[in-house]
C-alpha cells in the first residue's frame, strides 16, 4: 500500500462513526503504531503473536471508548496442539491480563 493510500484509508476510518459498518483488514504493520480508529469494535487475531506489548497495542485499536460503542471483542484463535500457537497464547496472556479481559 502507498503512503497516499494508506493515509486515504485511514482518513476515511477517522471520519467513520459507530454503526458505519466499518472492515479493516490489516496487518499488524498497519494497524500498529500510529494506527487511531475509536469507531472499530473487533477484533480478530488471526496469527501468532508472541509479544504481550504488541497484542496490548492491537486490542487497544477496539477498546478504546468512543460514542454509541458500548462494547468491544477481541477474537483469538489458537490450538492447543500446535506447540507454536500454545505457546504463543501463554506469552500473550499477560497482555490480556493487563486490558482486564479474564479469559483467553
């Protein structure tokens, strides 16, 4: 993605609201740092990360108070018998711990 679309893109989520029935499908790149979307309301995990601090980054983009959202979804996938995937969770858990969420 260029630089002009991106700010294109993230212009049009800046001018969304809650209820505008907004996708983003992104990397971690580009919904990391920098990356301010208040209307999005969930989230969907869909690889590996170990790093606590990068899934706080990440869940932050959805539980982050805006108007009329009352309520925010982190979605996790991971598989018990896929070593990499456990152990990727159990590095994660201290990042959900420290957003409040209480189970995986």
């Amino acid at each position: 993605m260029t630089a002009a679309a991106r700010r294109a893109a993230v212009d049009r989520l800046t001018e969304a609201k809650v209820g505008d029935g907004i996708l983003v499908i992104g990397t971690t790149p580009f919904i990391g740092e920098g990356f301010d979307a208040p209307v999005l309301d969930t989230l969907f995990l869909a690889g590996p990360i170990s790093f606590d601090g990068l899934l706080v980054q990440c869940a932050g983009r959805v539980i982050r108070a805006a108007p009329g959202k009352d309520l925010a979804e982190v979605h996790d996938y991971h598989d018990q018998a896929t070593p990499i995937l456990a152990v990727s969770l159990q590095r994660r858990m201290p990042g959900y711990r420290a957003l409040g969420f209480v189970r995986p």
